[in-house]
C-alpha cells in the first residue's frame, strides 16, 4: 500500500511537471530570447544613425553671422546633427576665421576644412569653367537663375566640374543679385564712367566693370569700409545682405539696381571625404542640404525688403536702373559675355542657359 502511494506521489510530480513545461518557459539573463521570441517596440526600432559614424567637422565662411550665407550653413549643420542622432557634429567658423575665400578652398582641398558656404566667384581661379555664373545679365530674375540651376541636366554638369577640381558640390542657394553702392547716382552709361569700384577678385568681374568705362579694383573686403571711409575707393558691389550686414551704405550716397551678376551660394566639401561616407552617411548629407537649400532661398526672399528698407532708412538713395539703361549695359557688356564663352564652351553656357 506504502508502494502504491509513493507511486502515486511520483505520478503527480511529472503530471504537473509537464503541465508547466506546456504553459511556457521563462527565459533566463544566460538564455536571451531569439527575435522570434521578443518584439521591438516601434520606439526602440533602428535608425539610420545607427549606421553613422562619430564625426567632428568644420565648415568655414568669409561673411558675418548676420547673413544668408551664415544661414545657410547653419542649417545644414543642424540638420545634420539632428538627423545622424548628433554623431555627425559640424562646427561654424564664420568671419574669414578660417582664412578668406581663397585660404579657404585650398585648406577644403588639403582637407583642413570639411565644408565651405561661398560665392562662386573665388572659385574660378581654381575651377576656370565656373565663370559661367559671371556671365553678365544673363538672367532678369532670380527665379529664372534658381530654375538654371535646378536644372538636373546643368547640374550633372557642373558638378563634374567640382569634382574633377577635387571638390564635391553639395547644393547651391543665393543672395539675389549684387548690385551697385556709389556716392554718383547712376542713371545713364556716362555715370559708369570713371567710378573706382571695389572688385572680387576674379578677371570676369572686372572685365564687366571695365566694359562700362568704370575703373575697378580689386580689394580685400575687410578694407572695403575704411576704403569707402577714405575715398580710396568711390563704390563698391555687393547683394544687399553683405551691405547692410557691414554697414557700407553709411559710406554711400547710392545703392543702384545694377542686379548684374547673381550672387550664388555654394555649399562645398572635399570630394575624399564625401566619397569615403557610407551611404548612411550620404544620404543624412544630402538631405540636409536640399532642406538647408530652400531655407537659405526662403531667408533671402524674404530678408531682400527689409535690407533695401534698412538702406532707405539710413538716408542712402535705392537707385533702380531703367528698362534703357539695362538694354545699354547688356549691349556694352557683350564682348565680356562672349568671351567668357569662349572660355567656358558652349555645352556648359548653354545648359544654364536653358538653350
């Protein structure tokens, strides 16, 4: 009978032994679930930052903080951040703290600076083709520029130009045109004439200067205020963000609407260092600078009033150039346009051209 209850007792053991194996298995901090056996919240999904490396970079520009070009990198800078978790840190020097335009493009080339926000004009003295930007009243609007530059044709283009310089364009914004302070008024050709205007330095600026009788001179900016201060200079060009941002119409009688050049804003880096992204990496870059892009275009429209307000409120006289007299400059100007062609070539001129 004893027998027959231990027996029993046995039975029991096992039965409810079974039973708890059937209802589950409790997995132990040794034995971690398989993903078949778990579920990631969505919270806790990956991300593309969890592809991206730990990066620390620069990015330099020659202008003040209170400028679309200042902007326009900032944006991209935080983009970047915000989208690679902040593992990709990009660190502003704004003010020529890394050294002006040109210092600038040849540390990006050595790769002492990661990425530069900059006109395109101290770009031709390394890239000879980009001088199509300098083709003269090309175009009457900046949204006829922005659409040129949008063009997916042009731009496949161009940006072999950058990367056979050894660089990788990014994207391009603006300032709107540059245009013209003086302390003449300029209502005719004959005004031009005699004017010592400050200069960028690139061949194509002061070739077009030149072609309307004026007498330019290149200069570092940081010398234009004292210059206009002093009258070592009479005028000067700029877009009406860099006048206002330096004050140089407290120097200037005129702020005239030559609107001769566009004033184009590329966002650069080292084709190296964008070529050696993972695709992660990339696609965080490129997306930050199309959204940067159209913030950057967005500021300038909207800044563009309240600079030209700035500048009547100061006294100095906004001075536009009449349907006439922009006919004349274009017609002046023509051997300047035709000879940058001949520089250029036609596949590229006419691709932002739209011809």
């Amino acid at each position: 009978m004893k027998k027959m209850k231990s027996l029993i007792s046995i039975v029991l053991v096992l039965v409810l032994a079974l039973s708890l194996t059937a209802c589950g298995e409790k997995t132990t901090p040794e034995t971690p679930a398989t993903p078949a056996e778990t579920e990631t919240p969505a919270s806790e999904t990956p991300d593309a930052s969890a592809e991206v490396g730990e990066y620390n970079w620069n990015l330099a520009i020659d202008s003040p903080e209170d400028t679309v070009t200042f902007l326009y990198g900032k944006k991209f800078a935080d983009l970047v951040s915000e989208a690679s978790g902040g593992k990709m840190k990009i660190q502003i020097f704004a003010n020529g703290t890394l050294g002006g335009d040109r210092e600038a493009l040849e540390s990006c080339l050595g790769g002492d600076v990661n990425f530069i926000v900059q006109t395109t004009a101290p770009q031709v003295n390394f890239m000879p083709k980009l001088a199509v930007f300098d083709l003269p009243v090309a175009y009457a609007t900046i949204d006829e520029v922005r659409a040129a530059l949008d063009n997916s044709d042009f731009m496949s283009t161009i940006n072999q130009v950058y990367a056979d310089g050894g660089y990788k364009l990014l994207g391009y914004a603006d300032q709107s045109f540059r245009i013209m302070s003086t302390n003449k008024k300029v209502e005719s050709m004959d005004d031009f004439k005699g004017q010592k205007i400050r200069t960028m330095e690139n061949p194509n600026h002061l070739a077009f200067w030149k072609a309307l009788g004026a007498n330019p001179a290149p200069m570092a900016f940081a010398e234009v205020y004292i210059g206009l201060q002093q009258g070592t200079i009479d005028a000067q060009e700029n877009p009406y963000e860099v006048i206002v941002a330096n004050k140089l119409y407290e120097q200037q009688k005129y702020v005239v609407q030559t609107n001769h050049i566009p004033h184009i804003l590329s966002l650069i880096t080292n084709k190296a260092l964008y070529d050696g992204l993972n695709d992660a990496e990339k696609a965080i870059i490129d997306e930050a600078v199309t959204e940067a892009k159209a913030y950057a275009r967005e500021q300038a429209d909207s800044r563009a009033e309240e600079r030209m307000n700035a500048i009547k409120d100061s006294g100095t006289e906004v001075v536009p150039v009449s349907a006439e007299l922009y006919e004349q400059i274009k017609t002046a100007v023509q051997p300047v346009f035709d000879e940058i062609r001949s520089q250029v070539g036609d596949d590229l001129v006419d691709a932002y051209l739209g011809e």
